[in-house]
C-alpha cells in the first residue's frame, strides 16, 4: 500500500523554509526511496584570486605548520581564515 505524501507548501523565503522543515517530518513530503542519484562533477565554488602581503617568517611558519599537517599551505591559510571568521 502506498503512503499517501502531503504536499509541500511553497514558501516565501529560506528562512520559512528553514523554520518548516525543522518542525515537520520529511517522509510525510518526500518518497526518499523513488529519488535519483545526481552528481555535479565539473560544479566548482567560486573563488576570487586575492594578493595578501606577509610577513616572510609568517609564510614560513605558515609553511611549516602546513608541512606538518600534511596540507598544502594556502588551504591552510584559508582553513584559518574561515575558523577566525566563525568565532
């Protein structure tokens, strides 16, 4: 027997959105079993190309730390940056 989905409202913005699908069971909406698997290979996030002027010894601890963690330095720059702006 086949469950009988309700129909998902529309919304005026993300955030009733958000607030919605906090309160309300997905599996009432969605038939999680019939849905398809996608993937976006080529999909790439948007990047700007920034000139950040260092001190030599911050690149090279920098460099260090990186060396250690077995990361590439500028992912590790960014790792930080993103860290420092969450706090």
């Amino acid at each position: 027997m086949k469950k009988e989905l309700k129909r998902i409202p529309k919304f005026k913005s993300e955030k009733e959105e958000r607030e919605f699908w906090q309160t309300h069971d997905s599996t009432e909406y969605v038939e999680y079993k019939s849905l398809e698997n996608w993937r976006f290979p080529n999909l790439k996030l948007t990047t700007k190309p920034i000139t950040l002027r260092l001190p030599l010894d911050v690149i090279d601890r920098l460099k260090i730390r990186a060396h250690k963690m077995d990361v590439p330095y500028q992912s590790l720059i960014k790792q930080m940056i993103f860290e420092g702006l969450a706090r």
